[in-house]
C-alpha cells in the first residue's frame, strides 16, 4: 500500500479535486426487484452481470462541490507525493449521531490501491472522535466497486431508496456501528 497522507481539505486542493474523474466503469450492478401484494411489499436486491461494459457518471454535479464544502462536516483529503488524490465528505445533519458519508472519490490513476478504503478508516476515527455511534455510505447501486469495499470494510446493506438521485439512480446505504 502506496505511503498516503489524509489531512483536512484546504482551499488550494479545491481545484485539483474537483477534477477528478468520478466515473467509472462496470460490468455488473445491483438490481432492484420490488414486488407489491396485499398488505405486503418486498424488495429484494441482487448483482448482475451486464451483456457489455457501462460507464457510470457520478450522480451529483462534482465540480460544483467546491460550492459545498464549506457546509459539510469535514472533507477529508488524501495526498500522494504532495498531490491530492482522492478525498471524502461526511456530513453529520442528515441523521443524529451518524457520520454520512456522501461523496468519496478516488483519481483513477490511484484507485485500487487502499486510498479509498484509508479514506473511509480515517473517516471513522474523525466521526468516533465527535461521538458519532454510526457511519453510513452512500451509493449508487450501479458502483460496485464501491459496495464490495463496503463489504469487505464490515459495512452492512441497510436500506436504500429510489429515485434519489438527480439522474434517478437508486442510493444503496451501507452502515457500521463505530465502536
């Protein structure tokens, strides 16, 4: 694992940032099969495989976060031979005593490579130092990428809901009692 800093954001990363590229591509996703009868509705979610590669677009218009990162809780940076790299907002007003992860991102030349999941770890030691119980993630329920870095960090699936985005994607969330 690459040798990587993560430190508050300040005004000069802005830039470097906001350019990351957020897209990514993918073969499978999670599909959502709801099935609604008297006095009942289940919802029920499995990964399959797609006929060819997709591009998938970040679902939030990224390079306006600049505009508000001044009103989340903290934005975390990670920096990799002095140049940002990736970086993750937590928000605190969404839920009480929850750290709610909604953006991370991750340029594409560093990814697979634990700066993510760095990012996410020192998340949680900045949300159990302002006694936050919980993290939550947010994300696409076509970015599995990071579902499976969900996982593989103990995050559990722990609801979702549709049409959440502004491109009306569904948001998977995935959460973790910090201890």
């Amino acid at each position: 694992m690459p040798k990587i800093e993560i430190r508050p954001v300040t005004s000069s990363d802005l830039s470097v940032l906001s350019e990351i590229d957020h897209g990514f591509r993918t073969h499978y996703v999670w599909q959502m099969d709801r099935i609604t009868e008297e006095g009942q509705v289940g919802v029920t979610f499995r990964e399959i495989h797609l006929p060819r590669e997709v591009r998938v677009e970040f679902p939030r218009p990224y390079r306006r976060l600049i505009e508000t990162w001044d009103k989340l809780a903290v934005v975390l940076v990670s920096v990799f031979n002095g140049q940002p790299v990736g970086y993750i907002c937590l928000s605190e007003d969404l839920s009480p005593t929850t750290g709610w992860v909604t953006s991370l991102a991750v340029d594409a030349a560093h990814r697979r490579q634990g700066i993510a999941s760095a990012l996410i770890l020192a998340a949680q030691d900045w949300a159990r130092q302002r006694n936050n119980r919980r993290m939550i993630l947010e994300m696409q329920s076509k970015n599995i990428p990071a579902i499976r870095m969900a996982e593989k960090l103990g995050y559990e699936f722990c609801g979702y809901n549709d049409h959440y985005y502004a491109n009306q994607d569904i948001a998977l969330f995935f959460a973790q009692y910090l201890r």
